[in-house]
C-alpha cells in the first residue's frame, strides 16, 4: 500500500485541524505533521471535529516545515503540494509514487512559495463553479482520496 504523509502548514481553524486528523485516519495517512502555527492536540475544537481521532493518530509537531521536507526526503519521499499555482498537474492525472508528503497550507494564503519551490510536483483539484478554491479540510480529503485510490 502506497505511504502517505501529510504536512499541515499554518492552518488557523481547529475545527479544520481536527478535520484533517479525522480524514488523515480516514484514509490511512502514515503521519500526519503540523507545523508554523498550526494549532496542536490536545484542543477541545480538534477532538470535537477529529471525533478522538487525534489520540491514535501518529502525528508530531515542528516549527519548521523545511524541517520536515528534509526528513521525508531521506525517508524517500516524494513531496507533492496542493496548491493552484502556474504549472500545476491536474490531481486526477498525477501518477503517484509509492512513498509522497503531501503539503497543504493555510485557508486564505494556500501553501507559501518556499514550500511550492521545494516541492517535487504541485497539484491542483479542477474547479467548475465560480470559485477557485476549496475549504482546506475538504482539499485535503479529496486529494487523500485520489492519492489512495487514484
């Protein structure tokens, strides 16, 4: 089964917080970082959201995320963002390998340019209403879907 780790960067809503731990579960994410300002466990909004998700989740917190890229990197990882930017891949049509991080960032400012420029690919999720973007739990948990299943 292809590894999945999941680096959450400044995400300001503990709500989308525990959001991302309960689809981290969800969809068998190996580790799930929180890092910048991302709010960590233990948070009565996260476990609310994360329905205790976040107890047996393996999860960690740095700083720092060009930590954890350096980390992944030496695991093997590939790092992939999720981000509408100029060159993104469609999601639908990433070929992914057996061992990826996947980054996403905060609600309003996406995943900032230093970790788009450290990232292997950066891939977008096709929009067809009005808007460009997606609440970022929601994000996270279509990508975790199509990197699982896709």
């Amino acid at each position: 089964m292809r590894s999945i780790s999941l680096l959450v960067h400044n995400i300001r809503s503990l709500w989308n917080v525990g959001s991302l731990f309960r689809s981290s579960d969800a969809f068998a994410v190996a580790h799930l970082y929180l890092t910048g300002y991302t709010a960590c466990p233990p948070r009565h909004e996260i476990t609310k959201t994360a329905l205790q998700a976040e107890t047996w989740m393996p999860w960690s917190y740095e700083k720092d995320p060009l930590t954890v890229l350096a980390q992944e990197r030496k695991k093997g990882s590939t790092i992939v963002a999720l981000e509408k930017a100029k060159g993104s891949i469609d999601l639908r049509s990433y070929d992914a390998p057996d061992r990826l991080l996947l980054i996403v960032g905060h609600e309003i400012l996406g995943v900032p340019n230093t970790l788009l420029q450290e990232s292997d690919a950066i891939l977008h999720i096709p929009m067809h209403g009005k808007k460009e973007s997606l609440n970022v739990a929601v994000a996270a948990g279509i990508a975790l879907n199509q990197l699982r299943h896709g």
